[in-house]
C-alpha cells in the first residue's frame, strides 16, 4: 500500500479517537467545579485528579500519536481533510449513537463529510508529497497570528456564544501544534518547533475544558475541530508548497474539502431554538453579559456570600428541588441535572426528551420531570420519571 494511503488511513483512526475522546472529555469536564482561566494551577490539579478525565485525556493523546505518524507518511492538508470529518464524530457522540437524534440540518452535514471523505479518496491516485521546506519567517508570522487570535478570543467578549469563542481559540492554538508537529518531522532545526508544539497544545488543551464548562461538545469541540482543520490545510498550500492535482482528479479533491468544510460548519453551529420560546434574559441576569452562560448559584442565607457558582449549558428554568444534599433541576435546551449542594459539583447530567421550563419532583427514589418545550420538529413533549437503578430507556427523540 502506498504511503500516503496508509497515512491517511492512520489520520482517520485518529479522527475517531480523538473526536471520542473529546466527548468523553466534555462530560467529565462539565461534572468538575468551575475551571477558570485566572486560575490554571488550580484548574489543572482539578482536572488531573478527575479519573474519567485522565483517561479521556490518555485516548486524545493516542490520538494525536496517531496524527503524527500520518503527517509523516501524508501531505499536511489532505491529514487535515479527513480529520475534519471529526465534527461528524462528534455529533453521533452527542445523538448517542442514534442519528434520528439529530436535526435534519445536523443529518446532512454528516452525510456532506462522508461524501468528502468518498471524493477524496478517489481524487488521490498517483498524489505526491511536496519535498518544499517552508522558509522561517513565513513560519513564525504564521504561527504568532494564529495565536495573537487566540489570546484575543479569550481576552475580548464576542458576539459568539463563549463556549463558541474559546473553542475557535482553542482550534487556533491545536492549528499552531499540528503545522510545530509537522515541522518537527524536518529534523535539524526545525526541532525548535517542539517548544511551540508543547505550549499550543498545552494552553489548546486548558481553554478546550474551560469552553466545556459553557456549552456543549458539538458547540466547544465542534468549533474547535473546524478551526483546526481548516488552518494547516491552508498553511500545507501557502507554506509547505502542497498543490492541488490537474485534471478531473483536481475537480474531486476541490468538491471534498467543499464538503468536508460545509459538513463541518453545519454541524459546529447550533440551530438557536425558536425566539418566542426562550424569553429573553432580564438586564441582571447572566445570560445578558456577552458570552455569558447561565449559572445555577448557591448563595448562604446567613451571609449572602456566594458559596458556588456553576455554568450550565442552557438556562435552568427548572429552579431547585433539593433532597438529601443534591439539588436537581433542568433546563431550557431538554437536560436534568443533579448538583452537589455544597460544592456545586455536577453529579448527573442526562438528556430529557425535549427542552423544559419546568422544576423537579422527588418522591422516594423517582426524580420526575416534565418536557414539553419541543425545540426541533423531533421531540416528544413527555413527563419522565428517573428510578434509581432503572435500565429504561427514552424514545428516539433529540435530546440536547
């Protein structure tokens, strides 16, 4: 088999671990306290002390391996074609393995990257990898861009959900590791790249899990996926000397990163829910501040100092319903959760079977919720009762 395809069979495997591993990432991520960025030390004890985390973190990091030795083997931009496919990845993750989960929209993104992946492996007979070394300083104003836009998305409020804005950050500084990591493969100087590997992926990895925190997978890692592929593709054209093929096989390849960068886009940006259903935040809320996440705060009755104050993806419309030391509630997207009442830790997060604006009844071992906001053509508005130890499962229905 040739080198290239064995290359691109190695970028593959590693799109489905890391995207997986992302996901695993995000769940263990959204059940630790707040993270926060004025905080690393003590954000990164958190998330090293969290076993689910570690392991999640073990399998992204296999995955990157695998990355690695594809660039080795594989032109830069074609890696980076199929790692987009990762977005789909990501959202059979969120529908739990079920695709009649999924928006409309959302299916035929899927069906978009699949068919990339089918017109690029047809548009790869007789490819060649370039032998051009990119010159330094394109190098250097390339990799301070990308990570001058970073800073800026993590400094600066957007119009952009910020669970939205740090995953763009975060993809801007994994593109800054995956273009070090390609360089490293020169030898001889170019081994200097390992310094800006380490610190991009490194800060990459941090403002991932704190876009985690703020809103969904498919939102944070989505984002940051699409961003990371599409800057190395461009920089393996404009650096590294990477050309499109002649002929018909030029038209295939063109039409597979169309759809690969259309299927990613569809499946990154979330379908907002109808205005008229989510009303809008009061001008003391959270939610009104750019890039803001509501919150559900614990604050002591005695002193009103805040004791914890924990994001959650949507606004939880359910109140409170505490019993035995945990507090439940849901919110607007179609979630229950159930927090720790002293440490405002998530202890579980599990899909409704529609969006819901109402609170929570305990009876005995039951947790009974009621959701009846249907958000997408595909849910069922239903009254869901939760048993200890029960096995059941919900209808096919979009959860969040």
């Amino acid at each position: 088999m040739p080198p290239v395809w064995i290359g691109l069979t190695l970028a593959f495997a590693s799109t489905l671990v890391t995207n997986t591993a992302y996901s695993l990432e995000h769940d263990a991520a959204a059940r630790l306290p707040p993270l926060s960025p004025r905080r690393p030390f003590r954000s990164v004890q958190v998330l090293l002390r969290d076993r689910r985390w570690l392991v999640a973190f073990g399998a992204e990091s296999a995955g990157w391996l695998m990355y690695v030795a594809a660039l080795r083997l594989a032109p830069l931009a074609l890696v980076q074609a199929v790692a987009a496919s990762g977005v789909a990845v990501l959202a059979f993750r969120t529908a739990r393995g079920h695709p009649s989960r999924l928006a409309r929209r959302e299916q035929v993104a899927v069906v978009l990257a699949v068919a990339g992946l089918v017109l690029l492996a047809l548009s790869l007979v007789d490819t060649v990898e370039s032998d051009q070394h990119p010159t330094a300083i394109g190098i250097i104003i390339w990799l301070a861009a990308c990570g001058a836009g970073a800073a800026l998305l993590i400094a600066i409020p957007t119009r952009f959900g910020r669970a939205a804005s740090l995953g763009l950050a975060a993809g801007l500084l994994f593109a800054d590791g995956d273009i070090s990591a390609k360089l490293i493969g020169y030898g001889g100087v170019w081994l200097l790249a390992l310094i800006t590997l380490i610190v991009a992926y490194a800060i990459g990895t941090s403002v991932l899990q704190w876009a985690y925190q703020r809103g969904d997978a498919l939102t944070a890692a989505g984002t940051a996926t699409m961003v990371t592929n599409a800057v190395p593709i461009a920089a393996g054209f404009v650096l590294f000397g990477e050309s499109l093929p002649h002929g018909g096989r030029a038209v295939l390849q063109v039409a597979a990163f169309a759809c690969l960068v259309v299927g990613a886009v569809a499946l990154g940006h979330q379908q907002p829910p109808p205005a008229a259903a989510d009303p809008a935040p009061r001008a003391d809320s959270p939610e009104a501040g750019p890039g803001a996440l509501p919150p559900m705060v614990a604050v002591n009755q005695d002193t009103g100092a805040v004791e914890w104050d924990t994001p959650l993806p949507s606004s939880p419309y359910g109140a409170a319903t505490v019993t035995n030391d945990v507090v439940f509630t849901t919110t607007f997207r179609g979630d229950l959760f159930a927090l720790n009442t002293g440490t405002g830790k998530i202890l579980l997060k599990t899909p409704l079977s529609a969006g819901s604006n109402a609170p929570v009844a305990v009876d005995g071992d039951y947790v009974i919720a009621g959701a009846g906001v249907s958000l997408v053509p595909s849910q069922q508005r239903m009254i869901i009762a939760y048993k200890l130890g029960a096995t059941g499962k919900l209808p096919e229905t979009v959860g969040s």
